[in-house]
C-alpha cells in the first residue's frame, strides 16, 4: 500500500511541470492526477466545530514522524516519514492540509516539493444551513486511508484519535 | 494476539528504550493512576520516565497494560512522562508501534484516569485528574513543555 501510495506521490510530482508549491496549487493539480481523488462529505455540526476540532486533533496527530526499517539478508535500509499539517480558519471556509516527506536511504527527491514535502490532503470545510457542514477532501485514492478516515471522524465528531501512521 | 506476537512486541519495546532486557516499572504502594485500556487491534504498554527541569527523561520501566483496568502508582510532585506505546502485527504492514507521550505531575491525594483506545487504527489517550474532595475530573494537559 505504501508503494502505491509513494508511486503515486512521484507520479503528481514527476508528471507535472511544477510540483504544487501550496494548498491552491495542489487543489488545481491533484484531482486531475493519477491514483488522486476528490471525495466530498456532509457532517452535522457547524463550521467552527468542525474548524475547532482540526484545531485541536491536526497538529498533535499529524505533525509526526514514522521511522520504517526494513531489512534482508544482505541490505538495511530506514526511511523516516514525516508528516507535517495546516489548518487555515477562515469566516467561510476552514483547510486542513497535510504534506509528507520522505528521507533516508534510497530515497529519491523528485522535481520541487515545497517545504515540508509534497501536499497529499487537502481538505476544505464550508458552512451548511442548519448548523450542517461539507467537507471537500482531495487525498490519493490509496494509502492514507486511516489519516482521511481521521480527518473525517474530527469532522464529524464521531472519533477525535489520532490515525495509527504506521499503517499507511 | 498470539505468544510469537507477544514476544515481538516486548523485543520492539526493548529496542525502543535502548535496553538489553525489558525492565519492567517498579511502581509505588500508593497507586494514583488508574489506566483504562480499551484496545482492539494492537496491544499497549505503558513506559514511565521521570523528567527534570532540564527536560531529560530518565526511563524507569514498562507496565503491561493487559488487562482493561491496570492501576499504577506514580511519584508525587515530581514530573513524569507517560508513554502509551501501542504495538500491532499485521502480514502487510509487519511489526509496527507508535506512541503517544503525556507529561503528568501528580498532586498529592489526587487520583488520575487515563482512557486509553485503539480501534480501526485510531488511538486515543485522555488523562483526567480527579479532585478527592468534590470527585470532579478535568481533563489535564499533558503536552511536552520541551
């Protein structure tokens, strides 16, 4: 899953002339990209809740790092993952963005990613009539299932852990 | 989880706290902190440090936390790290652990919950004190000064 998932980040950044430098970059660039989609969703809690909640949950869970080794008979190798988010609180809209960056041996830095790793997620709250919510999420179609599945429960308010990121 | 599991996760927390041997907490008879696990698909532990003003932790052992309810005996008015260490095997992923690190200084005569979970990849860790006069709990916070 991993693999796919790392494909897939080095096909947006290789296939496109310039690697998305920020979240409205990424927003035109990545729906169209392969193995990327955009998935949008309804909660029944208003704006600021939803807001207040990726306030809170965002930076202790996802500004983090995994440290992954692997080894064979004849190789070691480690490649910490470092996982960095954003969250923007505007009067009509709240972001969650969440960049991820690669390093250690063997590690191959395609193209221009922007500080702090290519963005993978962005997800973009708005108001709803009766204290209801969407959420609009771009995030690849494999390999961050338990980070979009966090995402979505702080939104929700139906679980506020923090995603397990070595099951990515 | 299965004994082979088992044996895993305890070498990982070996290896994770820089020790030969796994050594284990040596706790306090006055136990102020119960741990409440709820816990599916991963196991967890419970590693105790002690933390001085300099911000150096000194590890001083590991509680399983194998049942549902586990209480341990913390030192009071000196500050400790607490870190929930949750452990989990699976064909794709192998061996993996991550943590969730809590700072507490227990008061004296206070009482302390921590709600420990683990479900669909999704870990939670509450730290509540709770007043011995009135029994009301808050929910303390427990982020790293350093």
């Amino acid at each position: 899953m991993k693999a796919i998932a790392i494909i897939a980040a080095l096909l947006l950044a290789g296939c496109a002339t310039q690697q998305p430098q920020n979240a409205e970059e990424f927003r035109k660039v990545a729906p169209g990209a392969f193995l990327m989609g955009s998935e949008t969703l309804e909660v029944n809690r208003p704006l600021r809740d939803v807001a207040a909640a990726w306030q809170r949950r965002a930076p202790e869970c996802l500004n983090a790092s995994v440290r992954t080794t692997s080894q064979t008979s004849t190789s070691y190798q480690v490649i910490v993952t470092t996982y960095k988010s954003t969250v923007v609180v505007g009067k009509d809209r709240a972001e969650l963005h969440v960049q991820r960056e690669f390093k250690g041996g063997g590690v191959i830095t395609v193209g221009n990613p922007p500080s702090g790793g290519p963005y993978i997620i962005v997800a973009d709250a708005y108001p709803l009539p009766s204290n209801r919510t969407r959420v609009q999420m771009i995030a690849p179609t494999k390999g961050q299932d338990v980070v979009i599945r966090a995402i979505k429960s702080w939104a929700s308010g139906e679980n506020l852990g923090c995603p397990d990121l070595t099951k990515q | 989880m299965s004994r082979s599991h088992e044996t895993v996760a305890w070498l990982l927390l070996a290896a994770a706290t820089g020790c030969g041997s796994t050594k284990h907490y040596a706790d306090l008879p006055e136990k102020n902190l119960q741990v409440r696990s709820t816990l599916s698909g991963a196991r967890a532990v419970l590693g105790v440090h002690s933390l001085n003003s300099n911000c150096a932790t000194d590890y001083e052992g590991v509680v399983s936390l194998d049942r549902a309810t586990v209480d341990v005996g913390l030192p009071v008015g000196r500050q400790s790290l607490l870190v929930f260490e949750f452990y989990s095997s699976s064909l794709l992923t192998g061996s993996t652990s991550t943590k969730h690190e809590a700072r507490i200084v227990p008061r004296r005569g206070y009482r302390y919950v921590a709600r420990v979970t683990y479900k669909d990849a999704l870990y939670d860790v509450e730290l509540r004190e709770i007043d011995p006069r009135s029994g009301a709990a808050r929910e303390l916070d427990t982020r790293r000064r350093c």
